[in-house]
C-alpha cells in the first residue's frame, strides 16, 4: 500500500477543538512525527507539537551587534578617522551619538527577527508534498489538516489511517510526495 | 460575499445603542465567509467604479508631481519660495507631515497589539499600509529640497576617495537612519504580517499566474504551527521594537527644530509635542481611509463603528495633548523671560503669518472638540469631516512652526515673510498624488485586512469554543 | 537679470556672417582670416618698436585668443609699465602684480592700486599716497572693473548702426571737416564734459587753434554748477573749493551729502572719521547737518536738521546774520538752531567746516563763503585753489547757446566727447531734436548710449584702465594713468588719440600724446627719472594746486539772499544718485545692486516722502505715482523715507536709462525728463497721481527698527566720560567656561574682526570691495525681491527715535565667525567646520544644500545659491574673476570667510620668510576699502595688535553675546557728541 514516495497521512478538520483532540490522541499513540496545519494561530498545538523557539535570541543578538556597530562607528569617524572641530564642540560629543545608536539597533534586530523566520521555517519553499492535495487548499483558509509522516518510526499506512479515521476527520488521505 | 441586507441594518441598529458592547468583527462572519469577502476583492470581484475615479486622481496628481520634481532638478529649489532667512519652507512643512501620517499605522499594529486592543486587528493591515506610503512620500522631501539632491548620500557614512564623513552631532543625520530605520522595520512588519494571507490568495486564486505570484510573495507558507510560532513570536517582537522606534522617530524629527537656537524652535517640549501632533495626524487619516474603504467594499462587519469609536477617542486624547502644548509655550515663553522667545508667541500670534496661528487652533483644538459626542465618533460623516479638519491643521502646524521661527529670529535686519510660489503647491499636492496612487495599488492588489488575525477573532476560533455551525 | 539682452544693442547679429566669430576685436579683425602674422603685418600698431615686436605678438595671441573664448588670457599694454611693487620682470602664474593709476570718478581723479592677475586687472584697491584716498577707495573705482568687463560695451564705429573701420571713419571726417576748414571751423562744435585732464584740455586746444572758428561747450549734467556760479559771484573768478576735516572741531553741512558720495567723499571720510576716534574718542568733533533728505552723513549727525531745498538758503541767512555777517537775512524761523550752532561755531574759530552741497544754491554756497571767511577757516580747513577744470565755464548757457546754434543750424560738425546729452541734458533743451539739425555728429564713448542712437557717428572709447591719460584730483594732483590691459576692442579709442588724430592724421598713439605733453610741461631735469617716478607713485608728485587767499565780495550775499524762492507749494528736489551718479554708471551691476545706504534700494531709484507727507497723500510705501511737474510726467514708486522733511519729494538722478545696457535698461525712472535749466537741482509745485498698476522696489532691508534689541549698542561721549563701562553685557551672558565642554584651544594665529561702529558712515565702499574681491554673483531685481541677494557683507541700517527725524545707525555685517558656530553643528555633511586658526571655513564641493546652516546663523550672513545666480558663460567677466576664490554655483552655500585667501597668501609669504604674519599684513577687502578705517582686522592671540587692543576697549560688544557662540566678530559701541546746549532746558 504505501510506498516510497509517500510522505504521510493527512486528516482533514473543520473544527479547531477537533484538531487539537486529533493532535493530543494521536501523540497519545506514540507518534511523534506529525505537524498541524491551520489558517491561523492555534496556541494549544505548540504544546502538543513543541518546537524550540530561536526567534527571540536570533533578536536579541541582531540588535547587540547593532548597537556595537553604531557607537564604535561613530567614535570611530568622529574621533580617529575625521578628527574636526565642529562648532567648538569636543570630538567625541556622546550625548549626540545616542539617537543613531538606538535606530541601528532597532533596525538590525528587526531585521533579525524577520529573517529569523524565514530562515527556520525554511522559507521561500517552492515544493511541499501535502500541496498535491487538492483539499489542502483550504488549509489557509477554512481547514485545519494534521499530518503523520511516513519517517515516523511507528508509521504503518493501514493503522494510521485507521487511528485517525476515529477522530472524527471530515476525511483522511495518504499523500506520496511526487 | 458580504452579510445578507437586513443582517446588516439589524447590525447597524446595535451599533448605534451606545449600551450595547460594540463588537469588534460582526456575528454571522464565518472562516470561509471572511476569506471569501477579503480575498474576493483582489481575486474575483469586478474593481468598482470608486476604484478607478481615486486612481485616475491619484495618477493626475502624480504626473503633477512628476513635473514639478523635475522642474525642481532641473532649475533648482529657487523656484520655491524659500529664502534667506526663510531657509526652508513647504519642503520640511510636507516632510515632518507626512512622517506625522505615518505615525498611526505602527502605533495601532505595535503598540496595541503590545497592549492586547484585539479591535486592531481588522484595520492595522492597511493602516500599517497608510504608514508606509506616507513615510515614502516624506522621505522624498529631505532628498528634493537640497541644493544639490544628486549627491544626497553624502549625509550617510562610508568609505570614500574624498574621505570625508557626515557630521553625526546634526539632527539630520539622525533624521536619515531614523526615517530609514523607520521604514524598513514597517515594511518589513506589514509583509510578515501579510504573509499567511497571501498565501491563502494563492490557494484561492484561479488563474495559474496569479497562484504563481502570490505563492511566490507568501515564500511557500503553509500554516504548519512551528511556522505560526515563529510567526507570531517575530511579529510580537517587532511589535516591541517598532514601539520605542515611533516613539523615537518623530522626537528625531523634532530634534531638527529643537537643536537649532533659533526662538520657537529651541523648546524641550518638541519631542513629546511632535509625537502627540503625529498620532493625531496618523488617526486622522486612518479614519479618512476607512470610512470610504467600509462602504465601498462592504466591510462594515470588520471595520466597524467600534473602530471609528476608537479612532475618535484617540484623535480627541492626542488632540487635547497638543492643545495643551499650545498653552504651555507662550508660558515657557514667559516664564523664560527670553525677549526673542516672547516675541516669536507675539509674532505668531499677531505677525504677518498670524493667520496660519489662529488657523491651526481653529483647526486642531476647536473644531475636533466635536469628537466629545458619540454620535460624532460613530456616524461616517461628521468623523471623516473631522478627520480631513485635523489633516488640514496638522499641516497647518508644521507650517507655522517653520516659517513664523525662521521670518523673524534675532536680528530684525533680516526679517521677512515666506511666500509660496505654485511650485510649491504643486509638490505638496503631487505628493498627495503619490500617496493616493500607492494606497489604491495596495487596495486592489493585496489583503487589505488581515484575515488570519480576524479568524481568531471568530467566537469558535478557539479550541472547545464552540463550533461554527 | 543677465538673459534680458536689449534688443537693438550693439547689433552683433548684423555681424556675426559665416565667417564672423563671437569675440572679435575690430570689425578688420573679425572679417580678416585670423592668423598673428597677418594681424602682425596689417593693423597699424603692428608697426611697432623691433624689440617689442615678439610681446607684441604674443600679447596679440593671447588677447584674441582669450577673447575667442579661452579665459585667463594676458593683454599686455604695449608700452613699458611699472609694476607698482617689485617682482621680476615676467609674469609668474598665480602671483598678482599691482600697478598704480587713477580712476577718474565724479570727475576728478582717484589714485587707485589696481590688482592684475597674467595682465586682467581683478581688482581695484586705493593708493595709500593718494590724497584723494590714501589707500581706501569710493564705491565708484571699486566698481570700475564692472564698466571695464562691461559685455555690453560699444565694440566697433558705427555710421548710423553699420560697422566702419577706423580709416572709414577718418575719411569721412575728411569730407565732412573739408567744407569747414575754409571758414576758419566755423560751425564745427566740441562737447565735452568737464574736463580735468591737462593733456587732454591741450588736445582740444590745439584742435581749436587748427579751426580757430570752432567752438568748445561743456556740460556735466551732476557738475558743480552753483559753486562755479557762486564763485565768479564772490571773487569773480572760478576757484576750486575743498576741505581739511582732519582740522575741524565743529563741522555744518548744509545740504552736503559729504561722507557718502560726492567729490573727494573718501578722503573727508577718512578726516572725518579719524577726529571721532582720537584720543580714546573722547575728543570728538561735532558734525550738524541740515538737508533736505535722509542722506548717510545725516544719519552720522550730532545733531540733524530737516528742511526743505529752499529754506536751507533761509536758513544759512539766519546763521549769517547771527554770525553778524552783513546781509544775512535777521529771521528767528531757526532761531533754535542758529543761535546754538553760530556759538559752537564761533567758539572754534578757524576749527571748524561749513560745507554745502554740489546741488545747493549758488546762493547757499556764497552764504557758506562768507561764513567760512568770517569764522576764519579759510586757509585752514577750507581751502582754495584754481580751477581743476581745464576751462571753467558757466555749463548751462554753454549747453543752451549750443543748442540754439543746432536748432538754428549753425552747427554742421558737431563732436560730443564722451557725455550722454540726449539722456541727461535739461528737458527744456530738447537736444535730440536739436541734433537733427546737425549734419554730421559724432559721439564717442564706452557705450552705444542714448546719444549714440541719434548721432550720424559712433566712436568706441577705451576705458581708462586700457589707454594712457591723465586727470586731476579734487586738490588739483595730476595723475598719469597707464594702462593694465591692451584694449578688449581694437575698434575703440581714447579722447586723446581720436583728437590727435583730427589735428594731425593718423596722429599718435595715447602713450606718446601723454609723454609728449609733459615732456613739454613737467619741468624736470631728467624728464625719463620723473616719468618712470610718475607713472610708478601713479600721481606726480607736488603737483597739488597752491592754496590761494581770496576775499569774498561784500555785496554777494545780499544779492544772494534776494534769490530765496518763496513757494507754498509742494517742493522737488533732484540729486545726482549716490552710485549712478548721473547715469553713467547704469549699466554696472555691482553699482546696481549695491544698496542704497538709507533705503537700501538696489536696481530703482524711488521718489523719497516723508511719513506725514505720505499719509497726507494717502501713499503706502511703493505706492507708484506719476509724478507730475509743470506739465511733465514721469512713473515712479514712492519710498516712505524717514527723516525727508515734510512736503518735499526727493528723486535721485541716473535712472531710468534706456539704451544703457543688459543692467541699466528699465531700472528706475528717469528723472532728467522733468528737470529743467531754470530748475536744475529744485523746483515747486510737484503734483502725483496714483496709479493703478504696482511696481515693487527691491529693497534688502525690509525692517529698519531694532524693535528694542541690543543690535547697536549706542550713547553719547558725556555719558561715556561719566562711566565708561556703560556698554551693559548683555543679559544671561555666561561666564567663561561656564560649560560642560572645555572651549576649544585656538594656538598660533585667532583670527578676529573689530568694527568701529561710530566710524562707519554707510558709504558700501567694503560691500563692492567684498563683492569684487570674492567673484560674489549679481542676482538682479526679481531675486533681491524674493529676498535672496548674495551680498557676503552688508550694511544694515536702523532709524530711532521719531519717524519724523530720526537718527540713523550703521552696522556692518560681516560673518562673525563664532568659535561655538552654531551653523557648523547642524551640517550633516561637515561642508561648514572649523580651521584651526579659528575660521569658520565653508567647504563649496562639500555643501549639498540644506540651508540648515542659514537657518541657525543668529545673523543671517549666509548666501544660498538658490538658482544658477554665477554667469559661466559671459566671456568678460570671467576674466574679472578673482583666481584665489571659486566661483560658487547652483545650489551651494556660501558666506563671509574673512577673506581666506589673502590670510593663507600671507602665511606662504611669512613661510618662506621664516616669520610671523606681521599685524596689518592681511587686510580683508572690506577693511581695505574702508575710507574711515572702521574695520580693523588681525590676529588677536597677540596682544599687541590692533585688533586685541580695539578688543580690550570698554566699548568692546559682541551682538548677541547671550547665545555664547563666541563671536570672532566683535563691535565697538556708537558714541555721538551732541551739543549740550540742545538738551532741553539748557541756557540758550
């Protein structure tokens, strides 16, 4: 029945309490490559499907360099490379470095923050194998689709399926990846 | 597909009873009902008449603007009405404008997401929209009115032949990495935002081009929950940091006038008086947008009277805080016992140019006292008609703030009084043109409203919520 | 302004065939293929000294090549010319070299020092030995270089707008003189103006004595008329009349605009100025004017009258009589004044100045002979000497009997040397149709002019910093003027040559002619010594005429006195301009620009009310009338003058031309069109008629109040005798180092500015200097109305007190250079910083135009280039240009820079003599040009230069010292010397 090119077993759900039952269950079964799909935010999936979030160091780390960029830039053309007297005022006039350091650190960690997630998720995917589906469609607007994955060492197309017919799906498909 | 007709007079009758809790998304709006009624008006529905009238004007304005810009470039700012002393005019007026605009769009995407106001969600896709078209049409100024606006990127650091640096003590190269900051953290805020809609334009459009585009403007999303975590965790943070950065933005722009000695500009109370001018401005023309937008495509049952509400509210808070401002200067005046300083309140207040003084006062703290009333708030009419009253003086400010301190500082030899040409006009109304132009294009070609944040908005959106049926 | 060509100019396009170039020298030059050799071979100076000959030919390439189009050319004269200082004998790139002339100004000669970059004279600065100046210079011989490059100078002869050549012309000459000869000349005419060259007063003479029927007229439209009337009246001859301030205690100006224009201006100025400051100011002289409009000096008074024309003549009457001079008429009208200025007067016997103006009354000024003869100055501070005039005559009937031969046409050959008669000659005289009536009339001058148009002939003139000559100084010195650069336009000739070439055909060149004459005349043992000493002091030494004593007749003021017009009626009074002078000097951008020192009106002359008079009318300022007088009309916009005496209206004279040049055409009015012969300087019954259509004046300073601010900081001497510290510190000034940033340390040289604030009298002599000095554009009068003229320095002028008669305070402002520059903080791009000697440098290349410099400048001292105000394309003038300053262009900021480049000149030069720059070594322009020395500049880090002294005074302010950007620019407090006898209450 599943061969080669199958990727996994894909449930279709009109209803978000019913994907998170569906999730729980089938962790509850053992299975722990599987992955949620819904047109929106559902919180209580990221507990039963848990993934470590590296957005906010990637963040914080952005903005860190940023600010270093900033203040040891301007010292550096202010004081060293471009040493001008500028109306009186001393070379190194901190308290006039203050606005540039915080916008460049501003703008480096946002910058992070968004690449970050294109980064972890992978992005831009031009292929994913639950696209052959044609009901996955609605998976960014209306349904919710869970997804266990053939990798899964527990997998069996047969008893899969089987579990998951019982969790009330509006409908339950193997999808191969080509 | 929109709610059915006397679904919507039941809903309008609610709206208007001021001890009903205004709902934020109207009952009867469903996942598909939603997607279909968002995406429909870029994919499927026939672009109205309305549509084309404000494009056809925006693009008008725009060739006008064309001509002026290359007029400009080509003869230089002479043909402005700027002079020495009044060293900048319309230029920096429409600058510190504009960038005011673009002040609501983060504010209501940042700062109230930050603050959890879940009635943001149906507008701060096309207020955040609003936001980064105007603050394109402002960063335009600062580049036209230079001398020489061939050789702007002088102003930013880098390695070259002539090895000389830009000046980081001037408040306009602060202005350059504040605006820029400003911009790309608001675009790139919108686009992460926009991002799962797009995606779902792509799985609802038909033709195979569109799908293609669309699917390659949503990077391959699918809605996989590690993909929404990160998601949301990136938009919460950029949420942190675009907060303090509108904040800082306008008091940077501020700094332009307050690190100058000059009497009327060198006052502490700029920054926090220049963000509040800007909020008040960027509602302004958040109201402006949404009334029209409601009616026309019918998203009465997104963009609802709560929102108007809301909007109102905080155009009358930010309103009594600049009204307050106006009071405390000619106080500090005073009180400061600084001749040139009391002479600039005197000057505004009776000089040559007292008219753009009483106008502003007129137009920013009187009439807008309107917004007391409810029915005011909540009905289109009078909230628009309020909304263009507070553009119009929000420019009117900048205005007088600029040539008021600059025709008449300290040496009376030099004084004299600015007087616009039509090259000016046609610059600041080109930019209008620009601006229009840019927010039709995103109307007609993107998600407009954010569905997927309006989805959890939906009473059943949360697990054991209650289904949709 | 520059693009608005007037049509019917110098018809080039008439010229300018397949063949012809843009510059060309003379019509044979232009039509000739060009080559050297030929030009060699062909034009007649070609044959020239064998030794000479190679100069001459590189000189000659280099001259048409430049004016083809390629700049920075050299025109070497063709005679031998003494460099004024003593560099090598060639020409070293970058050095300038400085020669001594005289610019003949206001019809006498000044001694100027003029700067020559590879033979283009760039700039003109005062000869420190001559009289006339001692080293500063009037506005006028500042801006001759703009009359020099002139692009709308007369190029080549014309015979009726058609282009001859030289022999042309004296062949047509031939034929025209011809028919003459037989009668002894009779019906050949000379016209001059006033001629004050004694070369060339010989020439005319000679050319007289050839056609012995001929006849010679003169006519100065701005001359010295009532002073020739009045001393043919008072000691029946004609004397010249001039004044020693440095001597005068007292001085009374009757109607004499003394200090700021007129003959002699800069060296009274400079007496004048020289007895405010000595003996740490506390020995003052006292100056009372009393005019008949604002002037600069009545703005300088102690103490000021307002009258108007007509009761000036009463008034000195009065004065007379109180100084019991028989005749004066014994009214009390002034009797306020009078008695407490005839006490002062007699009080300094011998001490003190009575002086009138040139426009006066020939009454008037035999009421200030007498004065000056009973009070006993004459000899002391008032001098007499002949005539400077070759032939002094009574110009107005000479003008008239002319015109009544023309009309009658008894004048067939008439020749008007230089002069524009048909602009400026009386209406009454109608000269243009006279000249109909002429049947061969030929003009010659700088440009194709008015008279010109209507003339058979037009002959070119060079210009006197082109060709040899001489002239008189208001002493009466002689200077021989020499050349700094070969004619621009082979087609033009000097007076002197085109005479000598009607004497005696093809006659000499102007070298020989001058050589020649004093050859004759000079007296001195070793003629070759005394020329090259001449020529190089660019004066002849002791040549000033001798003093002479005379004795005023006793019945002349009686005469005089009868003559007082007696006139309800509104009154006009006209006076030559105080640039334009009487229009010659229309088409000379600087001049037109430059600001009208009480008005500061550039590119219009206005008709000058007072405030009553105008709210009698019911004029707002700029209202624009037509004036009306005795049935003749001119339009003009009407300038509310505070200080014009009531029911009076002043027009300048000079305006209003229009076939003057791309400058001069359409600015202004033309007041010569309602000025008769029997009323020259004055008439009554003036009338105005509103009308419809504005006409806005440009004016640079729009505000003249202080609006109660510290801008000048002003008292009396008494008051300073009493506490000298008066001079407040301005409120909230900090206290040095009261600030969390140390100051900047400035070692070796700080440079600083001190300017002395009762020496200045608002002459605008430094505004031309500075505008010369540092290639500063011209804008025209739409940009000076839209506020954007590009004067670096500027003469701002207050009014305090009464509207009625005010007085008036000058304040040059220069950059003041602040250590804590508040315009350098806020230049994104660094384009303004600091050097290290403390200037505030302005780097053009680096400037991208925010004008957020200007707007942080207290002072507004900044100049934007708001559109392409710098002509790139005019050929003349880019010879002009200063080599050591950039030319700015469109969209660049640009300031006062204390004029850098002479300070890093004077650094090379101290460099390569291992030494300091010694104080007073560098001299900005304007310092420079100042004839009151009222600006004085230097290195304040040394104590002993003057500047630190200057600052060390208790008068020492800084403007606006609370903003503590530590000016570099500091001022000295104005003090006056009224007469205590005015305070009210005082013993009369």
């Amino acid at each position: 029945m599943s061969d080669a090119s199958t990727y996994g077993m894909v449930a279709e759900f009109d209803d978000p309490t019913k994907l998170v039952e569906a999730a729980r269950e089938m962790r509850k079964l053992g299975y722990r490559k599987m992955e949620a799909y819904s047109p929106y935010p559902i919180k209580d999936l990221h507990e039963i499907i848990p993934v470590i979030n590296w957005v906010p160091a990637i963040c914080f780390l952005g903005g860190l360099s940023g600010s270093i960029i900033a203040w040891s830039m301007e010292y550096y053309i202010a004081a060293i490379d471009y040493p001008i007297n500028v109306g009186g005022r001393p070379l190194y006039s901190w308290p006039s470095f203050i606005p540039i350091l915080f916008e460049l650190t501003v703008l480096l960690a946002g910058c992070s923050a968004f690449f970050a997630v294109l980064g972890l998720s992978g992005f831009p995917r031009v292929h994913f194998p639950l696209f052959n589906l044609p009901q996955f469609a609605d998976a960014t607007s209306s349904r919710m689709f869970l997804c266990i994955e053939k990798t899964d060492p527990i997998y069996d197309s047969d008893l899969t399926a089987k579990f998951m017919r019982e969790l009330e799906p509006v409908g339950v498909w193997e999808v191969s990846d080509e | 597909m929109m709610a059915p007709v006397e679904e919507r007079q039941r809903h309008a009758a609610r709206e208007l009873d001021p001890n009903n809790p205004l709902p934020v998304v109207a009952p009867s709006t469903t996942f598909e009902t939603v997607s279909e009624q968002i995406s429909s008006i870029v994919l499927t529905r026939k672009t109205p008449l309305f549509w084309w009238c404000c494009f056809g004007f925006g693009i008008f304005l725009l060739i006008w603007f064309a001509i002026a810009v290359t007029y400009l470039l080509g003869k230089g700012v002479g043909i402005w009405g700027i002079e020495i002393p009044n060293g900048w005019g319309f230029a920096i007026t429409n600058f510190v404008w504009w960038i005011g605009i673009g002040h609501a769009g983060t504010l209501i995407s940042a700062i109230l997401l930050l603050l959890n106001q879940s009635w943001r969600n149906s507008i701060n896709r096309f207020a955040e929209a609003m936001t980064i078209f105007a603050v394109m049409c402002a960063g335009l100024f600062p580049l036209l009115h230079l001398g020489r606006s061939w050789i702007f990127y002088w102003v930013f650091p880098y390695p070259n032949t002539m090895t000389v640096q830009p000046n980081f003590r001037s408040p306009l190269v602060w202005d350059v990495f504040a605006v820029s900051t400003y911009f790309t953290i608001s675009v790139l805020f919108w686009y992460l935002g926009m991002i799962p809609d797009l995606a779902m334009f792509r799985d609802r459009a038909v033709e195979r081009w569109k799908k293609a585009i669309y699917g390659i403007m949503c990077f391959g999303w699918r809605g996989a929950s590690h993909e929404w975590k990160w998601h949301q965790s990136a938009s919460l943070l950029l949420a942190g940091l675009a907060t303090p950065l509108v904040l800082s933005v306008h008091t940077v722009v501020s700094f332009d006038f307050t690190i100058a000695i000059l009497p009327g500009w060198h006052s502490t109370i700029f920054p926090p008086y220049f963000v509040a001018g800007a909020i008040y401005s960027g509602f302004a023309m958040v109201v402006v947008l949404a009334i029209p937008l409601r009616s026309v495509y019918g998203l009465h049952n997104l963009l609802t009277v709560r929102h108007l509400n809301n909007c109102g509210k905080l155009m009358l808070a930010t309103g009594l805080v600049l009204a307050y401002t106006y009071c405390i200067e000619p106080f500090t005046a005073w009180y400061s016992g600084n001749e040139f300083e009391m002479a600039v309140v005197r000057n505004r207040a009776f000089g040559p140019q007292a008219w753009s003084f009483w106008g502003v006062i007129l137009l920013n703290v009187i009439i807008p006292q309107g917004l007391w009333f409810y029915k005011v708030r909540v009905k289109p009419q009078p909230l628009f008609f309020m909304g263009c009253v507070v553009l119009v003086g929000m420019w009117l400010e900048r205005y007088m703030i600029i040539v008021t301190s600059l025709g008449r500082d300290f040496l009376p030899s030099s004084w004299a009084t600015f007087v616009a040409t039509f090259w000016d006009n046609a610059t600041l109304y080109g930019s209008v043109g620009l601006f229009i132009t840019l927010f039709m294009l995103f109307v007609r070609f993107l998600p407009m409203v954010p569905v997927a944040e309006v989805r959890e908005l939906l009473p059943f959106s949360k697990p054991g919520g209650g289904t949709e049926k | 302004m520059n693009e608005t060509v007037q049509p019917g100019f110098v018809p080039i396009e008439a010229l300018t065939g397949p063949r012809g170039r843009e510059y060309w020298r003379s019509l044979d030059d232009r039509d000739a293929a060009y080559t050297p050799e030929e030009n060699e071979q062909f034009s007649e100076e070609g044959v020239a000294v064998s030794e000479a000959s190679r100069r001459r030919f590189l000189s000659l390439m280099a001259g048409s090549l430049a004016l083809a189009g390629v700049t920075g050319c050299t025109r070497q004269p063709t005679e031998t010319i003494l460099p004024y200082v003593d560099p090598p004998e060639n020409v070293i790139p970058g050095k300038p070299k400085y020669y001594a002339t005289a610019a003949p100004v206001n019809g006498v000669a000044e001694g100027v020092i003029v700067e020559s970059h590879l033979g283009r004279p760039t700039k003109v600065e005062g000869n420190p030995d001559h009289p006339a100046n001692l080293g500063a210079t009037s506005v006028h011989s500042q801006a001759c270089l703009m009359d020099l490059y002139d692009p709308d100078r007369s190029r080549e002869i014309l015979k009726l707008g058609v282009p001859q050549t030289w022999d042309a012309f004296q062949i047509a000459w031939e034929h025209a003189i011809g028919p003459l000869a037989a009668r002894n000349g009779a019906g050949f005419r000379i016209l001059t103006e006033t001629i004050v060259s004694p070369t060339l007063g010989a020439q005319i003479q000679a050319l007289l004595k050839k056609y012995p029927g001929a006849q010679w007229h003169q006519y100065d439209p701005a001359g010295s008329h009532s002073a020739r009337a009045a001393s043919m009246a008072a000691f029946g001859k004609s004397i010249n009349t001039y004044y020693n301030f440095a001597t005068a205690d007292i001085v009374l100006s009757l109607d004499a605009d003394f200090l700021a224009c007129g003959r002699a201006s800069t060296r009274y100025a400079h007496d004048f100025a020289a007895r405010r400051r000595q003996g740490d100011r506390l020995d003052m002289n006292r100056l009372y004017v009393v005019e008949s409009t604002m002037t600069a000096t009545g703005g300088k008074a102690d103490h000021r009258l307002g009258l108007p024309y007509s009761q000036i003549e009463a008034f000195a009457a009065e004065l007379a009589s109180q100084l019991s001079i028989p005749g004066g008429a014994s009214g009390s009208q002034y009797g306020f004044w009078t008695t407490r200025v005839a006490r002062d007067l007699q009080a300094h016997k011998g001490a003190s100045v009575v002086i009138t103006g040139e426009h006066q009354s020939p009454a008037v000024h035999a009421y200030v002979h007498a004065i000056n003869e009973t009070l006993g100055n004459v000899g002391k501070t008032v001098i007499y000497t002949a005539p400077l005039e070759e032939q002094p005559v009574d110009q107005i009937a000479s003008l008239r009997q002319l015109v009544d031969d023309m009309k009658a046409g008894r004048v067939e050959v008439l020749l008007i040397l230089g002069g524009n008669p048909v602009y400026n000659a009386p209406v009454d005289f109608q000269f243009a149709d006279a000249l109909n009536h002429v049947k061969t009339s030929i003009h010659t001058g700088l440009h194709f002019n008015e008279t010109a148009l209507k003339t058979t002939w037009h002959l070119p003139e060079t210009h006197f910093l082109e060709d040899w000559g001489d002239a008189r100084a208001f002493d009466g010195t002689v200077s021989i003027t020499q050349p700094l650069i070969a004619p621009l336009y082979d087609g033009s000739h000097s007076q002197l040559q085109l005479l000598d070439a009607l004497i005696a055909f093809p006659g000499r060149t102007p070298y020989e002619i001058v050589r020649s004459y004093w050859g004759a005349n000079s007296g001195a043992g070793n003629f070759e010594q005394w020329w090259r000493k001449s020529v190089h002091d660019g004066m002849i030494a002791n040549s000033a005429l001798p003093a002479i004593t005379l004795a005023v007749a006793k019945n002349v003021v009686r005469t005089a006195a009868a003559a007082a017009p007696n006139d309800s009626s509104m009154e006009i009074s006209f006076r030559p301009d105080v640039y334009m002078y009487d229009g010659r000097f229309a088409n000379n951008m600087w001049l037109q620009e430059l600001p009208h020192p009480m008005t500061k009106l550039t590119w219009d002359n206005a008709i000058y009310l007072s405030p009553n008079t105008a709210a009698h009318l019911g004029f707002e300022n700029q209202q624009h009338v037509e004036l009306q007088l005795h049935g003749r009309t001119v339009w003009g916009s009407v300038w509310i003058l505070p200080g014009q005496p009531d029911s009076t209206a002043t027009v300048e004279l000079g305006w209003g031309r229009w076939h003057s040049g791309r400058a001069g055409n359409g600015a202004g009015f033309n007041a010569y069109a309602v000025r008769t012969s029997d009323a020259l300087w004055s008439a009554n019954g003036v009338q105005f008629r509103k009308l419809a259509n504005p006409y806005p004046l440009a004016s640079t300073q729009m505000q003249q109040y202080m609006e109660g601010r510290q801008v000048i900081i002003e008292n009396t001497v008494d008051y300073y005798k009493r506490n000298p510290g008066f001079v407040p510190k301005a409120e909230h000034e900090p206290e040095e180092n009261l600030t969390l940033y140390p100051h900047w340390d400035y070692r070796g040289y700080a440079w600083s500015m001190n300017i002395d604030l009762t020496a200045c009298v608002n002459c605008q002599a430094c505004v031309v200097a500075c505008q010369a000095e540092n290639n500063i554009a011209v804008v025209g009068k739409e940009q000076v109305l839209a506020r954007r003229a590009m004067h670096w320095l500027r003469i701002d002028t207050y009014y305090k007190g009464v509207p009625g008669n005010p007085t008036a305070h000058y304040a040059p402002i220069p950059c003041m250079q602040c250590e804590n520059a508040p315009c350098e903080l806020v230049c994104p791009v660094q384009a303004t910083n600091h050097s290290k000697d403390g200037l505030n440098d302005m780097i053009y290349n680096r400037c991208v135009g925010t004008r957020y410099c200007s707007n942080n400048c207290p002072w507004k001292v900044r100049r934007f280039n708001f559109l392409l105000f710098q002509d790139w394309t005019t050929e003349t003038w880019k010879m002009q240009r200063n080599p050591d300053v950039s030319v700015r262009s469109r969209g660049v900021m640009e300031k006062c820079t204390y004029c850098v480049q002479r300070i890093r000149e004077a650094e090379i030069t101290s460099q390569d003599e291992n030494r300091f720059i010694r104080d007073g070594e560098v001299k900005t322009a304007c310092q420079q040009a100042c004839p009151t020395q009222a600006i004085v500049f230097g290195d304040k880090n040394n104590p002993n230069n003057r500047v630190s002294k200057l600052k060390a005074e208790k008068l020492n302010y800084h403007m606006f010292a609370e903003l503590n950007t530590r000016p570099r620019t500091s001022y000295l407090a104005e003090l006056r010397n009224p007469n205590p006898e005015f305070e009210p209450g005082a013993a009369s």
